[in-house]
C-alpha cells in the first residue's frame, strides 16, 4: 500500500550539491576553493513563479490598519532584503480566518511544528536541504569552514533586528557560559575535544569553523525547528540581556532567563516564527498571533502566514482529542500520537457530521512497533545467549508479521526485519542501495516457525522436560519481557500477539510490567532483558541521529556499549577499571574491556567515527553499508514488525494549501522529529478557503 | 471547647511538619528522579547528553545535593511563600502553576458537592421512610447503577452523548474567545454550557453512595425507642424525621463531609482527565508521575492542610450537633 | 396430682419433664435459639435477602466454571473476528422449521481497507448447530484440563455470545474469567479494611482521650501519603514476574497493602457513631458488669454500628473491583495475561467502543450485578441483626 518514493537521478544530483555545499566530489581530484550558493528550489514543477526577485506586495489587512495608523512600519521596511519564498501547494492564499488546535502535548508546543528558528530547511522529505532565515552559505572544499550568510533587515516578532550577534549571544551565554550551559548541540559538536569555533564576520556574516571535515553541517542545521526542538541556535540578544545575571544585577540566576526567552511559556516573547504566542496558560490553552515580522512571503510577493492567528487547546487525553475532531473542532493535527490505526474508521465516519478530512502521510518509519534484547545485560549466560544470531534471527522468524500487520495496522505499512527508514538516502540513490534495503529486509521477515526451531534446537536450545526450550547447557530459559507499565495498548497488542508467536516455538516467555519511572536507570545498568514499546523512526540519512545503527547512548540496544561512548573525553574515562562494568557509575565499558572488544560494536563505533568525517557522499554511503552489513551478520540487534505505517492527518475542509499524501515528495516522512513535520510543509501557507 | 480547639490546633502544625518529612521522602522514594525523564525527553529530540551535561543539569536541579538539602531549600521557602519551581513545566514557578488552577477546581468541587448532598440526603431519607415502595425500587436501582458504574465511564459515555446526540460541543470550559479573556458574565455563561457534564458526573457517583449511607444510618435510628416515643407524644412524622431522628443519624456523614475538604481541590482526577477539564488533581498526578518534586511536594502540603482542618471542623460540627459527644 | 398413700409415705412422683429442651441453665426454663440462630432464620425468611445469597453463589459456580461454560478459551486470539459483534443466533433449522436448538450462519470476514473496518458476512443459507457439550479448545477447570465444553459450535467457527475484542478473544470467556479474581481478591481487600476500619475506628471513639487523639493524629499522616511514589517505590522493591510470583500473587499482596492503607474512612465515621453511645447505659451496665474494655468494644459497640458497617462494605465493592486497575500503570494492578472486570473495563474506555463496539461494556453489568447482589445481602444481614426489627 505505501511504496517507498524512487529518488531519481536529477534529484540525487540536486542533493549532492546541496548537502554538499558545494564540495566538488573527491574523485575529481580539485583541491582549489570552490563555492557554489545552493539555488532554491521550493517550488514544484508546475508552479510558474520565479522565486528570484519577488517584490513584498502583500500583506493582512488586520497589519495594514496597524500601519495606517502607524503602529507598524509598512511592510518593506517589515521584510528582510531578501524574503524567503515559500509556495503553497495548492494556490495563493486569501488572508484571514483563525485556527484551531487541539494539542496533546504541552499547550504551548504549536511552535514545534514551525520552521521559523532554523538557518536552514529540509525540503522534498529530506531530499534537499534549503535556506530557512539563512539566505545563502558556503564550505570550503574540506568542508571545515562553513559561512552563512543572514538576510539583511530580518527582524524579530518585535521589530528589532536579528543579526549575527543573536547567534553569538546564544552559543557565548547559552552553550559555552558553564553556569548556565545545557550541553553543545550535536550539531556543532566538539572533535577530539575541541569545539567549533562561531565568529560573526559582520551583522549579517557567520564562519563555523570545525576542527575537521564536517561534511553533513548543512543537514544537520536543517534538523529539528530549533527554538522548541533542539538547541535554540539563536536568541534574541537585547531583549534576553535584560534578564541574565551577567548583565543585569537585579538577577542571580538563569531561571528567569531562560522563562522569558522561551516562546513557548511567555507570551509576547520575541521568535522568528510565523505566529507567536499572546496568551497562555500551562496545561490549558494557548493563543497565537501572526507575527508582523515574519521573514517570509508567497510568489505573488504576499506576506505570510495567511491565518490570522491560531487558538490551541491542550488536550492530552487520547479519546478527548478524539472527540474534538469529530464535532470540527481541530483545522488541521499532524501530531496524532494519541490515535491509533483503530481509531480511524470512527474517524471516517465523522467527516460529513465535523468538516474535516482524514489524511494518511506516510511516518516513514523504519518499523513500528519492535523488539530489541539487550546487548550488554549483566548476566553472562544471558549475553551469550543474546548476542547469539541465530537465537535472534529465531526469535524473529517466529513472528508472524501478516497477523499484526492486519490487527494492529489494518494491512497498512510494509513487513519488515527492522532498519532504518525505508526512505532513507543510504536505501534509495540507486539500484545497489535499494538492493541493500531490500536484503536487510528480507533477513528475517519470513514466518517460518518450523526454521525458528531448528535455528533454536542448533544452538542447544532444546525442548526441556516442562515443555519448554533451556538454554544450551540445560538450565532454564525464561525470556523476560520487560515494559513500562506506561505503554500504549499499540505496544500491548503486538505484545500479546509477538507472545503468542514465540510460546509457539517453545520459548517461555514472561511479561513483567514495571513502573516507568525504574525502567530507564534499569536498563541502563543491565538488568533488564528485552525491550519493547518504541519505533525506529530515523531518517532521512543513516549518520544524522545514528542511535539505532550506532550504539551511541544508552536508552538503545547496547546501553554500555553507548555509555563507553557518552564518557569519552570525560573525566569518568578510564576510571573505576578494577570494577565490573556493571557496578560503575554509571554502568559502562571500557575500551579494552573483552565484552565490548569481543563483540562487533567497535567495529560499528570505527565506521562510524570515519563515516561523519567522509566528504565523499558515494563513499559515506558504502561505509553505512558495511555498518548495515555487521547489522545482518551479527545481529540482528533489533527486530522490527511492520514498517512505514501511515500516520493520521485531520484537515478540515474548509483549509486548503494542506498537502496530500501525492504531493510529498517522498509520500511523508512523519516519524523522525529531525525533518519537523508540519514545519516542512510550510503552515503558514495553509489559509481558509472562505477567509 | 476553646481549650479543645487550640490543642487541636497544635496537634496540626506537628502533624503538618510529620507529613512534610514523610511526604518528601516518599515523593523521593522512587529510583530514578526527575533528571531520568528530562534526559529521555531530550534524547527522543536528539540532545544525547554527555555524562559533563548531566552533572550540569543535576546542579541546575540541585539533584546532586542530598535529598535533606532539597527539602531543607523547599519547606524554608514554602513557609514563606515561594513553593519552588516546577521541573516539567520549565522552571515555571510553582506557585502561578497552582494558583491557575486552584480557583476553578474549588469552584466546580463545591458546586458538585453541593448538589451531590442537596440530592443524596433528602433522596436517603425518602427512601428510608418509604421501604419497599415503588419509588424506593427505581431510587435503589438508579444508586446501584451510579456505585457500579465507574464515573470514568460515565463521562465518556455522557460526552458522546452530548456531542452525537445533543450535538453539542464538548470539550474544556471555555470556548475559544473567551479563554484569555477576563472574568465577564458572558464567560462565565459560556462555562456553564460546558461544565454541567463535569458536574454531572461528579455528582452521580457520589450521590449514590451518600443517599445509601444516608439510607442505612436512619434505618438504624428510626428503629430505636426514641423515635417511638416522639411519635407516640402525637409529634407530626417530618419533624420526627427531620428533627429528631436525621440528626442522629448524620454523624458518619459529618466525617464524610469533613473528609471532602481535600477533594475539593484536588478534584475528581480520573474524570478530570477523560473531560480533560483544567483542575489540580491531573496536575498533581503527573507531578508525581514524573517526580517533579517541589510541585508535588507543594500540592501535598495544600492538600494536607484542608485534610486536616476539614478533620477538625468536622470534629466541631459533631459536638454541636451531638450534646452526647464531649471532648476531654 | 397422685394420691398420697397414707399407709406408704414415699417421696411425691417428680412432675412430668417438660416437651422441649431445656439447656443446663438453672434460672431460665424456657426453649432458647441462640442469637447466631435467630439472625439466620430471620435472614432466611428475607425474600430478597435469598435472593442476594443464592444470586451470588450462582455467580461464584459461573465463574469458577467459566472455562467450562464458554465455548472458547478466554486467551484464543482469532484473527478472522476481531472486534467481532455478538454471534447471531436464530431457532429455525436449515429446513426453516422453529425449533429449540439455536442456529448460526457460516460467516466470512473481510478487513475493508478504505473504512478501516472489519466486515463480517453472514451466509444465511448455511446454517451451523450449536451444540451441548463438544469438544474444544484445552482449558483448566479447576483442577483439570479438559477439552469439553458445555456448549459451541463443532468446526472452524466460533460461537461469541457477547462478542470479541480487539484482538478476537471471546468477551463471554473473559468475562467469566475475570470474575474469578474480581470476585474475591478484591473482596478480601474490602474484608480486610472493614475489620480494621471497625475495630481501630470504634476503638478510638471509644477511649476518646490522648487514645483518640494520637490515633486520629497517625490517621491523618497515613491518610496524606502521596500515593503514586509510595506504590512506585514498592513496585520497583517486589520481585519481578516469573513462575512462582504472578500476576495474581502480586496483584493479591497490592490489596493487602492497599487495605492497610484504606481503612482509615471507615475508622472516622464509626468513631463518630461510636462516641454517641459510649456513655449510653448499656455500655455503662457491662462497664459495671466487668467486662473488659475490649470486649465491650468487640460485642457491643461494633455491633451498633453494623448498619454502617455494611452499607460501606457493600460500596467499597465496585471501588474494589474498578480499583484494580487504578495502579496498572505503575504495574501493580491486572496486567495481561490476567484479565479481570476492572482490566476489561479500562481496555473498553474509548470512543470507538461506544460508538462501534459496545459489547465491550458488558463486564460493567457484570459489576452491577455483583453490587447489587451483596447489597441485597447486606440489607437483609443488617435487618437480620437489628433487635429492633420485626
């Protein structure tokens, strides 16, 4: 039912020259400097408009009274130099009309789904990547100096102007300032130790320079909206000077500070996004505004956002929100993580009775719900056992994926043995990327009960005298399921059916629920076995949120593997050698540790050090191949069950501008919070269809 | 009496300063802390923290320090005033976080308590007088159905009702104009388009249960001697029920009511989750949920201190009631 | 009267023994029921009160049969009836005769992809007999595992009587079964806080004093807890599942726990009753009487508050059984694979149930009825006790 869209030649090129950032491909040979400015490329074909040279023409009628009457300069002065174009997907919009939302989440998260902080945009589901409030950047040919360069006149929501010093502001008080530092953005991340260095060359001229190659800095910015999700990136110097302890006495510490200047809790802070927030209440409401200053226009030269303003309701109860849709009174909701596929046929029934459309974007996930062991538990018999392929590749035989796919996903997504997204660009560029997709796909995902047997009986797991399998020396094997007594009843219903599965073939299986709040320090200490309740949503590119390929942390398949990784370069290096890695603090391996070296994990943890430093994109590719491939052989580290479900959209119908599943250029990509839906299908184009 | 009071006064302030100890040590009881859920939120959004950024954000927190000093910086500035501030919310103080909500949740608890009792004694009373009648069948039946039925269920029942049905729009309590707006007759009309399923709610399962109590008490009274004597002095029947026999038998329902004082600002929680309506009790769940300490910590003291003058009024309303009762 | 026989004087003859019992005590000569004995004849005699007993232990026999009784086992997933409706019976035969057997049709199902539901065809011209006592799924009554059941359908098909769930299993199995442990482990929770709450509450009113005072005092701490961290904390402290530690085991230690806690409500409302007939003139004469202060406690001041008593072990029932699943999410309640009325219930909490599939909120009659029925026991306990009571 969902296919995966084709990447063809012309968009590869496309993004090659993008993310590249102007890189001419190592196989050339050229070492001179070479820049290329990316070129715009937002609209699709059939959109006649030439983006270049679009004169500000337009602007809301509720802002033209204010500037007749002379609360607001007129809308040239308003605009940046250069505005960024966004074209809506469907026509120009008409001004007017207001929003509603309900939300789940934090009554003040609608900033999540907009693009306004970002220097730079995802495009086409991550095909390519392009200038947010950045007008246009640069690399040298190692790709270790990186320039942006800002749109001149660009201004916050309360008209004075955001310029470099804003990004300096932020990386000097926020990131660097060790009283009030929350961690460096994995973005701008400090190699071997030494961070990159941010210099504002003018108001409107920023240089990163890193200590090595960072090929994927342009992807990486792209990531997140910033702002809300991820590091801020930039903040609005004058006005949060006022209340930092630095600057102002009155204050002795950071709290303040950070209240104010966070858009989603103080209402008329300055943002760079296309509404911004007047009115708020935690946990009840919040009331958005369109923001007179907003950096960007339509191809008729129009100011947006087209909607006057948006009114949000939280709403985190599931059946609540549920409510909500079908008495019309949500316009539109990407963030339906409440719902279930279950929900949607009373979803279907009401669309007459609420006005509203159901959608179906894809999430591009790389599987849903899915199963991982874990690699580093305490108990070395247990380790053995699950680090052992072929148990893994039994436990995963033994599932039948046609059953869940058609109970809990209503035959909607894809059977899968469980990787990355199916649309990431390591699955997609050409013939041998999809083959490879395909082959990891495939590894497991067959029901063959009969082949999960023997699998298990040639490893001397072996049916014992209560009828159950033992571990290969003859004592009892219970595999134990551990999940937060918090999941969602998705988790449960595979849960029963996986259960099902694998008492079929033997194994005994016991499913312990366990407070949510013990399950993490749990896990990561090794206690616990096997770990449901999460989804593989990465993307669009293997190497940009690499936790499920690499272990990187610890909440994943590998939690000491991932805290060798998280201590390095810390004090804690090298430290508490002469105790078990269980019983350091935290738990964790060491590099010379026989259970870390004698597994596969380090081979992972070497491509990929030398994967992020590649400027070479075909190279890059081939190195998170040979990861993919030490996930076949070894693993697999993970088993996954139905990927690439859809995910529920509501849009009312009298919004249009709202794209369809055929108008993405990749189906949707919903899943990885790294390409921000709604933000990248622009809803500040959304706007009434009788405002 | 005075003397009674004031010792019972005192016994408060100790009792208050007991469960300020075991309620914080309770609250941080669990493994884990707050910390473990702020670094799983960042990590879903892609901030891996490093093991430097987690000591940071554990002095930010102050979670390095021992649990006695986080107390110790909590209770020197409760008594003062300033609660602290909340972990989930952002650093928001706690004191604004609570203060939102604690006036609509008093004011939609106590009008549902009082149509809860307005019902349930006159509803328990008729039906202990009138034993094995109609009406009394269709009244047991009706309370049956409002004990068994879990009130969580009521309300999602009732909100589908209301909105396939009647077709009305349900959801929260204000619409959408009047939300940031300040207190207006027009606002708080368009709450009571709203709130009556809240109330409703509320309302049916504990009348149910309060007209049973009611119901089982006065039995008992009106089966003793007295109440055969007042009759036989030619007294009419109301007055023997009113006057005598009800009176004595409301002292369970004196301590019931007494008992209510914290419900009323915590609120039903599960009903106020299903109807998603903007009281304490769901906040205060979650802070417990996700050990944002100083805001729970916050609310059990809030809560505890009506517990405890809801027990001493009801104590004092009982010895006025009831000449029999005296207190040492 | 016989004649006395002036030339024999001898003892007069003793009189007749009289027609009934008489028991060794010297004072009274008449017929004597003990208390216990009276309360259960008066009770007996109660209309609605047999009804209540003998309802509840039909109830207990279903439900402990249950596995026996429902035609499938309550853990069969069944891909092909998922959220399927309640199987349509009818009493004509394929002939088309009425008749007493029940028929049901061959149904098919198909999963429409554009509506997201599962359509289930019935073919009316084949006809399936239900039958009494087949063969089916292996389950475990009691003690032994058996195949037969009392009645369902010989074949492929299932026979649903009220319906499947999300995931196919049958609604009339899962609810016989989860009446296992709704009705008595959590009964032995409401049992448990009752004893505690009379005793310790009628205790307090009855010293009255510092005795009172400290107890209301610990009550009131106790009653403060902050519960969700306090059940975490012991969450994370049991042991996890395995054989020897279900679901059931931790689930049972919950209640324990739980009752210990939530006795205090009942223990302030019987003190109140308590302190209005402390100085009463019955406890004065057995004051006077010596009896102990504990006895009197036990056998007369508990006693007069066996109304209340009631009325409030009858309403802590349904909280009981919705109760269990109040700590679900912090796992401590029923947790799948046990299945219980409260756990059925919380499953069936959505807006599609109500709108699409609302044989999902039958277990709610199941505890309606189940109030009801020990309600009626208890209103006819309480006139069987009350000496005033005609």
């Amino acid at each position: 039912m969902s296919e995966t869209k084709k990447m063809d030649r012309r968009s590869f090129l496309r993004l090659s020259a993008l993310t590249a950032g102007g890189v001419i491909l190592a196989s050339c040979g050229k070492q001179e400097e070479e820049v290329i400015t990316p070129v715009d490329e937002t609209q699709p074909e059939d959109v006649v408009t030439e983006p270049e040279d679009v004169e500000p023409a337009g602007e809301s009628p509720v802002l033209a009274e204010k500037v007749a009457s002379g609360e607001l300069p007129p809308l040239a002065e308003r605009l940046p130099e250069v505005p960024l174009v966004l074209t809506p997907v469907n026509t120009i919009g008409k001004f007017g009309g207001r929003m509603k939302m309900a939300h789940w989440w934090h009554a003040g998260g609608m900033a999540a789904g907009m693009y306004g902080h970002s220097p730079l945009r995802w495009v086409d589901d991550g095909l390519g990547v392009e200038p947010g409030h950045v007008e246009s950047w640069s690399a040298n040919a190692d790709t270790s100096v990186w320039t942006f360069n800002f749109r001149k006149g660009l201004k916050w929501s309360d008209g004075s102007p955001c310029t470099t010093a804003d990004v300096l502001y932020w990386w000097e008080e926020m990131v660097l300032e060790p009283e009030h530092s929350t961690g460096v953005p994995s973005e701008l991340p400090a190699i071997g130790g030494v961070l990159p260095v941010l210099t504002a060359i003018d108001e409107y001229t920023l240089e990163i320079k890193f200590p090595a190659p960072s090929p994927l800095t342009a992807k990486r910015l792209a990531m997140w909206t910033n702002g809300t999700i991820g590091f801020r990136w930039i903040a609005p110097a004058e006005y949060a000077k006022q209340f930092n302890p630095k600057f102002n006495s009155e204050y002795t510490d950071y709290v303040d500070h950070d209240i104010m200047i966070n858009q989603q809790i103080t209402p008329g802070c300055p943002c760079l996004t296309a509404w911004m927030m007047t009115a708020f209440t935690e946990g009840e409401f919040s009331t958005w505004e369109r923001n007179p200053y907003y950096y960007c226009v339509d191809p008729a030269g129009n100011q947006l956002p087209y909607v006057d303003g948006v009114d949000v309701q939280a709403s985190p109860d599931a059946q609540f929100f549920l409510l909500q849709v079908m008495q019309g009174s949500v316009s539109w909701e990407v963030y339906t993580y409440q719902l279930t596929l279950g929900d949607v046929s009373t979803l279907l029934d009401g669309q007459e009775a609420g006005n509203y459309e159901v959608r179906f974007w894809d999430t591009g996930s790389g599987t849903g719900m899915m199963y991982f062991w874990n690699h580093d538990i305490a108990d070395p018999k247990r380790r053995e056992l699950y680090r052992n392929p072929k148990f893994k590749g039994a436990m995963s035989l033994a599932l039948n994926r046609a059953d869940i796919k058609r109970i809990v996903y209503y035959d909607t997504g894809t059977e899968t043995t469980g990787s990355m997204s199916p649309k990431a660009i390591e699955f997609n560029f050409n013939d041998e990327a999809r083959q490879h997709y395909e082959k990891f796909r495939t590894l497991y995902v067959d029901y063959d009960p009969e082949r999960a047997k023997e699998m298990l009986d040639e490893i001397g797991c072996t049916v014992g005298d209560n009828g159950f399998r033992t571990f290969p020396d003859g004592s009892e094997l219970i595999v134990r399921i551990d999940i937060g007594a918090d999941a969602a009843g998705e988790a449960i219903q595979v849960l029963e059916i996986a259960q099902k599965n694998w008492t079929d073939i033997g194994l005994q299986i016991v499913v312990n629920q366990i407070p949510p709040s013990d399950f993490g320090p749990s896990w990561r200490a090794g206690q616990l076995e096997f770990r449901t309740a999460w989804e593989v949503g990465d993307g669009p590119d293997h190497l940009l949120f690499p936790s499920w390929v690499v272990a990187d942390e610890s909440e994943r398949w590998a939690p000491l593997c991932g805290a060798l990784r998280l201590n390095a370069g810390t004090a804690n290096e090298g430290t508490q050698l002469d105790l078990s890695p269980w019983d350091r603090t935290p738990a964790r391996f060491d590099v010379n540790d026989p259970e870390y070296t004698e597994s596969a994990i380090p081979q992972l943890h070497a491509l990929y050090d030398q994967a992020i430093f590649e400027p070479d994109e075909i190279k890059r590719m081939e190195l998170v191949w040979q990861m993919n491939e030490i996930h076949m052989t070894e693993g697999p580290y993970f088993i996954g069950t139905v990927g690439n479900t859809p995910r529920i959209i509501i849009v009312s119908k009298d919004l249009e501008n709202v794209p369809t599943r055929d108008q993405l250029a990749l189906g949707g990509f919903c899943n990885p919070w790294i390409i921000p839906y709604p933000a990248i299908t622009n809803p500040e184009t959304y706007s009434f269809k009788n405002a | 009496m005075i003397n009674y009071i004031l010792r019972r006064i005192g016994y408060m302030l100790v009792t208050l300063v007991i469960i300020a100890v075991l309620g914080y040590i309770i609250i941080e009881l669990p493994s884990g802390s707050y910390l473990e859920y702020e670094i799983n939120r960042l990590r879903q959004q892609g901030g891996n923290l490093s093991q430097d950024q987690i000591r940071s954000l554990e002095i930010r927190y102050g979670l390095n320090d021992p649990a006695y000093v986080r107390f110790w910086k909590w209770i020197s500035g409760f008594v003062v005033g300033d609660f602290g501030v909340s972990f989930q919310y952002q650093q928001q103080p706690v004191r604004s976080l609570i203060g939102q909500r604690l006036l609509l949740t008093i004011g939609i608890s106590t009008f549902s308590l009082f149509l809860a009792w307005g019902i349930a004694v006159p509803v328990g009373v008729y039906s202990a007088t009138h034993r094995y009648t109609i009406p009394d069948y269709i009244i047991t039946v009706i309370q049956f159905l409002g004990l068994s039925i879990p009130s969580f269920l009521v309300a999602l029942v009732l909100m589908v009702f209301a909105q396939r049905v009647l077709g009305q729009e349900v959801g929260g309590l204000f619409s959408e104009q009047y939300r940031a707006a300040p207190w207006s007759f027009a606002k708080f009309a368009d709450m009571l388009k709203k709130v009556w399923i809240p109330i409703l709610v509320i309302a049916f399962g504990s009348t149910a249960g309060l007209s049973r109590i009611m119901r089982a008490n006065l039995l008992d009274v009106l089966g003793m001697q007295y109440i055969q004597t007042a009759r036989s002095k030619g007294l009419k029947e109301s007055k023997v029920v009113w006057k005598h026999a009800v009176k004595n038998a409301m002292h369970p329902l004196i301590m019931i009511l007494g008992g209510s004082l914290p419900g009323i600002i915590s609120g039903e929680t599960v009903v106020a989750i299903v109807l998603n309506l903007p009281t304490v009790g769901p906040m205060y769940f979650q802070a417990q949920m996700n050990q944002d300490v100083y805001l729970a910590a916050s609310f059990l003291m809030f809560l505890s201190i009506l517990g405890l003058l809801g027990n001493l009024i009801a104590d004092i309303v009982l010895a006025w009631v009831d000449p029999r009762i005296r207190y040492e | 009267m016989s004649e006395i026989n002036l030339t024999n004087p001898q003892a007069p003859e003793p009189p007749e023994k009289p027609a009934f019992e008489v028991f060794d005590d010297p004072v009274s000569d008449v017929g004597e029921l003990s208390q216990w004995q009276l309360m259960r004849i008066r009770f007996s005699k109660n209309k609605l009160a047999m009804i209540g007993l003998i309802g509840m232990a039909v109830i207990y026999l279903i439900v402990f049969l249950g596995e026996f009784i429902a035609p499938n086992w309550y853990q069969h997933q069944n891909r092909d009836y998922i959220y399927g409706p309640p199987t349509p019976i009818t009493f004509r035969n394929p002939e088309g005769k009425l008749g007493l057997r029940p028929y049901t049709y061959a149904t098919t199902t198909e999963l429409n992809t554009e509506t997201f539901k599962f359509e289930f065809t019935p073919d009316y011209d084949q006809k399936i007999a239900v039958k009494f006592f087949v063969r089916g799924d292996t389950v475990r009554v009691l003690f032994w595992d058996t195949d037969l059941h009392l009645f369902g359908l010989e074949g492929d098909q299932r026979f649903y009587v009220l319906g499947a769930d999300g995931l196919g299993r049958d609604m009339f199995a899962r609810i016989l079964v989860g009446g296992q442990i709704s009705s008595t482990v959590g009964l032995f929770g409401v049992a448990l806080s009752i004893i505690l709450g009379s005793v310790l509450g009628t205790a307090s009113g009855f010293f009255g004093g510092i005795v009172d005072d400290m107890m209301q005092r610990a009550i009131e701490v106790l009653g403060a807890f902050p519960q969700i961290p306090l059940w975490a904390a012991l969450a994370a402290a049991l042991p996890p599942i395995s054989q020897d530690f279900t679901v059931i085991h931790r689930y049972f230690l919950i209640t324990v726990v739980l009752s210990v806690v939530g006795w205090t409500g009942l223990a302030r409302q019987l003190r109140a009753k308590v302190m209005a007939y402390r100085n009463a003139d019955f406890s004065q004469a057995a004051l006077a009487a010596g009896s102990t202060d504990w006895r009197i406690i036990l056998t007369h001041m508990v006693p007069n508050g066996a109304s209340h008593i009631i009325v409030i072990g009858a309403l802590s029932i349904p909280g009981m059984i919705l109760g269990e699943t109040a700590l679900s999410f912090l796992g401590l309640g029923i947790l799948p694979p046990a299945v219980s009325w409260g756990s059925l219930l919380t499953d069936a909490q959505q807006v599609r149930v109500v709108v699409q599939h609302p044989w999902l909120l039958i277990p709610a009659l199941a505890v309606v009825i189940t109030v009801l029925l020990f309600s009626l026991i208890g209103d006819g306990l309480r006139d069987a006790v009350d000496p005033y009571s005609i």
